[in-house]
C-alpha cells in the first residue's frame, strides 16, 4: 500500500477546510492509499477546529512568516 503524506497550508479557512479534507481521504480510499494529512494553519478563525472534526486529519500551527520589515 502507497504512503503518502499531504500538506494543506491555510489561512482563514474554516468553510472549506472540511470539504477539502474529505475529498483527500475519498481519494486515499479509493486508491488505497495509507496516508496522513496534515494542516498547517496559521488562522485566526475556527480552521484549526473545524480540520480537527474530521477524523483522520493531523493539525499543525505555522508560525507566523516574519518577512523582510522595510
């Protein structure tokens, strides 16, 4: 069986982070893929919450990217 991991970065997400999950893992299914998936979010509304609803999902917080100041 495949392994595979996939990463969604987000930003305020949280109306589409669900749908966005449950097509990865319908896809995970009918491949038969052993896969993670991973969140990394640095929102500020329920993304974070509303990935962990679904079952499979993994989270991770990004720290915020502290670019160049000019």
């Amino acid at each position: 069986m495949p392994e595979l991991s996939v990463v969604i970065p987000t930003k305020n997400e949280e109306k589409s982070i669900g749908k966005c999950i449950e097509k990865i893992q319908r896809v995970f299914t009918e491949h038969h893929i052993d896969g993670e998936i991973i969140v990394a979010d640095n929102s500020t509304d329920n993304t974070a919450e509303n990935s962990k609803t679904v079952r499979t999902a993994k989270e991770r917080r990004s720290r915020p990217r502290a670019g160049k100041q000019i």
